[in-house]
C-alpha cells in the first residue's frame, strides 16, 4: 500500500470537512455572510454559526433590523445635550474595526460642530500608559481612540486587557467621545459603552463592512453598513501611527508590557488629573518596570527638569519614593 503525501492527506481532510458542512447546512444552518464575508473562511463560518445557534439570523440579514438611523441618533444627540459618547468595537483581525473607528470618529467631531459649534481633538493611544498620559490633555469634547495593540509585537511584550471603567465617571462631565477597540467584548467591562458594534464581514467590491450593533448589555438588536470613508490623508495618519508604535515596541518591548492583574486605583478628579500626584508616578511605575529618572518624568508630563527635579526629589523627602545613583550622578527613583 502507497502512502500519501502531506497534501493528499490534506486533500482527505478538506473533502470530509466540506462534506459535514453541506450536510449541516442542508439541516438548517442558514448562510449570512453570502454577500459580507471574512477574510478567514473559518471566521465566516464561525460567524455563521453562532447567529445560527443564537437564532438570530434575522437581525443580520432582514433589512427592517438595519439601526444605522438609531446608530447615528444615539452618537450626535447626546453631544446635543452635553453627554459623553462611549462606543465599543470588537470582532475579528482585518475585519474593519478601525474603519468602523474612523466613521465614528467622524461622525463626533461633526456633531460637535453643529451642536457645540467646537473644533474636538483626537487621541489615539494603544496602551493603558497612553491612556492615562494622554487624559490630561482632552478638552471638552475631545475624542479618545484606544485602538487593540496591532498583532506585530516586540519580543517580552506582554497582553494588556482595558479596565478603565473606575476612570470613566470622573471624565464624563467633560462631554468627551470614547472609542475603544478590542477583539474580544471580555476586553471591556459590561457597562462601560452605550453601545457595541461587532464586525459581521466585508463586501470587498462595494467597499461596505457590516456590523452587529448591540446595546449596553450586549444584546443584539440588529446590524449597520459602515461605507469606506473617502479621506485618505486620515487613513495614512493612522497606519503611520500604527506603524511608529510597532517600531517603538519592538525596540522597546519593557514600556507598554502590562500584567493582566493591574487594576489602577479610583481617584478623584483632581488626583487623576494631576501629573504632580504621587498616584500618578505610582501608575507610571507599574508600567516601567518600577523606576524612573528626573529626564523621564520630565518628557512624559512636558514639564521642564527644574520643576521635574523638585517634584521627585519632594517625594523622596517624604519617603514617599526612594532612590539611587547611578553613573555621572544619574539618579533612579522607585517605590
């Protein structure tokens, strides 16, 4: 007897596979994504099947469940009345969660305009460091983008999941837009966002990505079609920030690692806020390996060496940080 190659016994498997599939689908399983797929058949099926097992397919396919009016309704009517807008949005690699972003993002900042007659800021950040560097800076109404780490990663860096929520009622006063976007919904906490969009495929040739949207507790209630938008110089601003964050981790894989655990503490608002507080450089601790230099602590809050100097150097008078020298004088402050 001849044994087969590796592709042969391939060619065995595929045939069994596609084999139960059809059998499957004869007995029931109904097909959403003929028109939107995902760039990994096993993604498209695996979508297929959880709508099929939740018995929703209804929602994905039949058009009176299309809530882009709600979708845009309940984005630029808050900003009407001054409420912050907290938007999720999970599901597969290359799926269209960035672009589903980026029109978000659009959509804000042109409500801010026509209700608030404001020009808003976006931040876009990758990390929990950037996270808590960046709230600082935004104004009313400015826009925060927490976009998943892209997959290229540097060597020991390490998977950070979002908790954040013990953050959120402490900024919502500042009428400030949200936009966190993750592969999985476990990466959020169940009450953060007014609502979520999941990805549900692509038409490639219409140029079309199709969400599931849900509401606050995760229930879906229907789906959306989010149309690429036409401004490329905005597309290339990001995956140029993209990639400048790729090459950073990659050359520095210590500054955004992250144990899992790490749960930063409720502060009011003025300590949260303030870059002087020793909460602060405890949080900026945690995610550099537990030490940081006057030159550092300068860079990340723009302050000048002078005033970085006094604030460090106050802290280790009060046995609140230690510290050490090190060659030509350079000292090391820790906890």
């Amino acid at each position: 007897m001849v044994k087969k190659d590796y592709l042969g016994l391939i060619g065995d498997v595929k045939g069994n596979l596609y084999r139960n599939m059809k059998n499957r689908q004869r007995g029931g399983i109904k097909d959403c994504c003929e028109d939107y797929k995902f760039i990994k058949r096993a993604q498209t099926i695996s979508f297929n099947n959880k709508m099929n097992r939740l018995g929703i397919t209804h929602l994905v396919l039949e058009e009176e469940y299309n809530q882009i009016d709600l979708l845009i309704h309940d984005i630029t009517i808050p900003i009407k009345y001054g409420a912050p807008i907290i938007i999720g949005i999970v599901g597969y690699p290359r799926a269209g969660k960035s672009e589903g972003a980026q029109l978000i993002y659009f959509v804000i900042k042109q409500a801010n305009k026509k209700y608030k007659n404001r020009d808003v800021t976006l931040y876009l950040c990758w990390t929990q460091p950037e996270f808590l560097l960046k709230l600082k800076a935004l104004k009313k109404g400015d826009i925060m983008w927490v976009d998943e780490r892209p997959r290229t990663m540097g060597k020991g860096a390490r998977k950070e999941t979002w908790k954040i929520d013990n953050v959120i009622h402490s900024i919502a006063k500042r009428e400030n837009g949200f936009i966190f976007v993750t592969p999985k919904l476990k990466n959020i906490k169940i009450d953060i966002c007014d609502l979520y969009l999941e990805t549900a495929g692509q038409n490639r040739k219409t140029k079309i990505n199709r969400f599931m949207i849900l509401d606050d507790e995760r229930r879906y209630f229907g789906h959306v079609y989010l149309k690429l938008h036409d401004e490329e110089e905005f597309r290339a601003w990001y995956e140029k920030e993209k990639d400048k964050f790729i090459v950073d981790i990659s050359e520095n894989p210590q500054i955004s690692a992250m144990p899992d655990d790490i749960e930063f503490e409720e502060l009011e608002d003025n300590e949260f806020y303030d870059l002087e507080s020793i909460e602060y450089i405890k949080a900026y601790l945690k995610q550099h390996n537990n030490e940081i230099t006057i030159v550092e602590y300068a860079s990340v809050t723009n302050k000048t060496i002078k005033v970085a100097r006094r604030v460090l150097g106050n802290f280790a008078d009060d046995n609140k940080l230690k510290f050490r020298k090190e060659a030509k004088g350079k000292l090391i402050f820790y906890v």
